[in-house]
C-alpha cells in the first residue's frame, strides 16, 4: 500500500510540473522542518516552513496558499512533521512575484 500511495504521489507531481516553466528552484526537496511561521498580514498565505536542508531563494521559505484544496490537512501534518522531527518532502514552485516559494505536495514519513 505504501509503496502504491509514493507511486501516486510521483504521478501527481509530475502532473504539477508538465504545464509549469520550470525554475531552478522548482522541485522535491526532502528534509525536517526546522521552522513554522504564520502571518496573518499576508492575505492568501497560510503556513510558512524552513527545512534542514535549506531551500533555496528566499531565505529557505516555502510556503503553503491558503488556497490550496488541501490547506487544513496539508498545515496539520507540516506542524505534526515539524513537532515529529519527521522527514518532509515538499514539491515547491518558485512564485517569482512573490517573496517565497509555493508549496504544491506535501509528504511526512
């Protein structure tokens, strides 16, 4: 089962970055979540993370829209791997405009 659910997890990120131009730092990036940050100023931007290892641009943040379909189940196991010491995969998109990087798929194991 385990190994079927990666499986559709790899699918599903490469159906994220078949329309997407890819940046440099568009991708899977593995690691803890060293660091939560929630601001309520910046509308349309829920949880914010940084990993060890860092991310790169922006300061190592990647951040989750509160947009996302996913949002509350996507924040709950992010603060669960981050509380966990858990390893996180994140595929992130460079947002360019924005001071951060989008998270798109999460994965806490």
């Amino acid at each position: 089962m385990k190994k079927l659910l990666n499986a559709l997890l790899m699918v599903t990120i490469g159906l994220f970055a078949l329309p997407h131009t890819a940046a440099a730092v568009d991708g899977v990036y593995t690691g803890t979540i060293s660091l939560l940050h929630f601001n309520s100023y910046v509308v349309g931007r829920g949880v914010c993370v940084q990993m060890n290892p860092g991310l790169p641009q922006f300061g190592g943040w990647a951040c989750l829209p509160t947009s996302n379909a996913l949002y509350k189940e996507i924040t709950s196991m992010l603060y669960v791997g981050y509380a966990t010491s858990k390893s996180c995969m994140l595929y992130v998109l460079f947002t360019g405009g924005e001071l951060y990087n989008e998270i798109k798929v999460a994965q806490c194991q």
